[in-house]
C-alpha cells in the first residue's frame, strides 16, 4: 500500500508540473485550453472551470493539455476564432508552448533541490576511514575485514582519510598488506593481500584495472546550512548534474555500454518509490528531483507523439517556414507510438523479470 501511495504522488506530481508548463504558457499565448487531464482512459471525475475541463483519469501513467486548434476539423471551422486556435499562433509561440512541459520538469527538480538545501542543510559526507561494505570472497573477507572496521594505519603508516587507505591498496602491486583497525573497543591487526580488479564507471563501463581489496567506504551525511544564494547555486548544481547523467546514459544506451535489460518501467519506479518514502521525505523529495530530471530529458527525444517530437516538426517548419505535410506527420506520429507503445512493453517486461528473478 505504501509502495503504490508513494508512486501515486510521486508520479502525479511530476504529471501535473508538466502539463502545467504547457497549460500556462497555453494560456499566456491566449490559446483556448479545452481539457487539463492527468492520466489517460475512463474519466473518473471532473469539472469545467470557464472554457477548461479539469480531469483526473483512470491510468495514472501521464496526462495531456487538449488545445482548441490541434486538430485538422477544428482548424477548418475555426476562421473566426484565429486568436485561439493553436495551430495558428507563431512557430515560435508554439515552439515555447510545447518546451515548456519538459522545461517545467527540469525547473522543478530545481526547486525540490532548492527546498532541501534552503532549509535542511547541503548534504557533505564525514571524511573517515570507516568500512561501510564488504564485498563478497572478496581479498577483504577473506582477511577478516568487516563492514564497521575503521582502518587506522596500513603497513604502520597512519590512514587519515579514506584516499590514504586507495592510494595504499592501489599502490601495493599486489603484495602484502597490514592493517590496523578499530572494531568496537579492541583494535585488531589483519594482513590483506590486494587483487587486481575492474573499475567500472556509474554507467557500469570499465574504466581501468587496478590493485583493490574490495571494500567500501561507509557514508556518514551530515548537512551544512546555507542562506538563498547557497541553496539556488546548490540547487542549480545538482539539476545539472542529473541532466548530464540522464544524456549520458541514453548515449551509454545507444552506444551498447548500459545494457537494455537496466531499463525500469511504472513498476520499478512504485518500487523506488515506495523504499525512499520509507527512508523519510528527503530521499523521497531527492528521488522525485532525478525522475523529474528524467522525465523532461525523455520527452525531449526526438520520438514523434513525445514533445522532442513536435519540436522536430515545429524546427523543421521555421526552416521551411512551412509545416510539413499532414500524411508525413501522421506517418510519423504512428511509427513514434509504435516505438513508444514496443518501449512500454519492454520495461514492463523488465520490471516483472526483475521481480521473478529471471
């Protein structure tokens, strides 16, 4: 139950943001906005305020903003309502109409950020020597190292920070190592001999071989206060870094790196979801900053039926300066939902393969 709460308002959220960027600018451009929907299928219920159907639909997995002027027939009948019709506003008017939906996605996760830092603190992690994980049959257990061991000198030269203790592993070429560690009350001396491993990068990429002995840093969080121009400058900071990651990993996709069976879908996301709750409103609020990320870079792809879609189309036509044809755009916007409603299926397919273990 907490788990399909948790996506309820996570995704419902991020929804809404969204369709709110078009809506708005909609709206300042003085296009007749006929139905605000979050989700698709059955309505569940509604209300019309002014020309505006306000919906809330059965499948919670998107929304839309229905213009008056999107459609051929209402185009034609529209001769008298020019002003309020879409499809005859400037490209650029509808250029801006359309950015805005991702645009306000990336602007959000800007704000959530903003919240956190502004007012419980920037996150920094204590620099110590402690072991948060131990691999397994790694050379760590079999010396005897656990997770909780503070590491307080290698080969009697002291261990200050953590890159004291991967500057020594990395360093050994492979032979022999003594070390002193804190466990509990008593300290204990172990002798660790270092293999060469794998590096691989956030992408799962292989970076470089070097001597390790497969332990892991133990994070101790701590937050700093900071005033307005800190937490923007932060917030700002943090955007950015989950849009490089979200491009490169698409490139990482493209590229074979990031294998597709990685791919999540709605399931995994109420999964996520349902744990960062559980480990209090920061992580959930961290965690819907990187979907929110996410979603406005996916709908920037240049896949027709998604807004990068209608950006192509809408690129293409201030070069031009006419809009493509009809049949072409139709054309496209069915192979876009194929390749869309093909992704759908795959993610699932992922998502429940995750869970039965396949």
């Amino acid at each position: 139950m907490n788990t399909f709460v948790s996506f309820i308002i996570v995704l419902g959220i991020l929804i809404f943001v969204h369709e709110l960027g078009h809506f708005l600018f909609a709206k300042l451009f003085k296009v007749r906005v006929l139905k605000f929907s979050l989700g698709f299928g059955p309505k569940l219920f509604g209300r019309t305020i002014g020309e505006t159907e306000y919906v809330i639909s059965a499948f919670p997995l998107g929304g839309y903003v229905k213009m008056f002027g999107e459609n051929p027939d209402e185009q034609e009948g529209a001769a008298a309502e020019k002003a309020a019709s879409f499809a005859h506003k400037t490209v650029w008017e509808r250029f801006i109409i359309v950015l805005a939906g991702p645009l306000f996605n990336l602007l959000f996760s800007v704000f959530l950020f903003f919240l956190i830092f502004f007012f419980v603190g920037l996150p920094d992690s204590l620099d110590t020597t402690r072991v948060g994980h131990v691999n397994v049959d790694s050379p760590a257990a079999e010396a005897g190292i656990e997770a909780g061991d503070t590491i307080l000198s290698i080969n009697g030269q002291p261990t200050l920070q953590w890159m004291d203790v991967l500057n020594m592993v990395k360093d050994s070429n492979g032979k022999e190592l003594i070390l002193q560690v804190q466990r509990a009350d008593k300290e204990l001396q172990l002798v660790v001999t270092p293999s060469v491993d794998m590096v691989k990068s956030v992408f799962g990429e292989e970076v470089e071989q070097r001597y390790m002995i497969g332990i892991v840093k133990a994070e101790e969080l701590f937050y700093t206060s900071t005033g307005v121009t800190g937490a923007f400058v932060a917030a700002c900071s943090q955007t950015w870094m989950y849009i490089s990651l979200t491009v490169m990993g698409f490139v990482k996709l493209a590229q074979g790196v990031v294998p597709v069976k990685e791919l999540g879908g709605p399931i995994l996301i109420a999964q996520i979801a349902g744990k960062q709750m559980q480990a209090g409103w920061i992580n959930l609020a961290y965690f819907m900053g990187l979907l929110s990320v996410n979603l406005g870079i996916l709908n920037l792809l240049p896949i027709p039926v998604l807004d990068g879609g209608h950006l192509m189309f809408l690129s293409v036509e201030a070069v031009r300066r006419k809009p493509m044809t009809e049949k072409i755009q139709i054309v496209a916007q069915q192979i876009g939902m194929a390749c869309l409603g093909t992704l759908m299926i795959f993610v699932f397919y992922n998502d429940i393969a995750r869970i039965l273990g396949w």
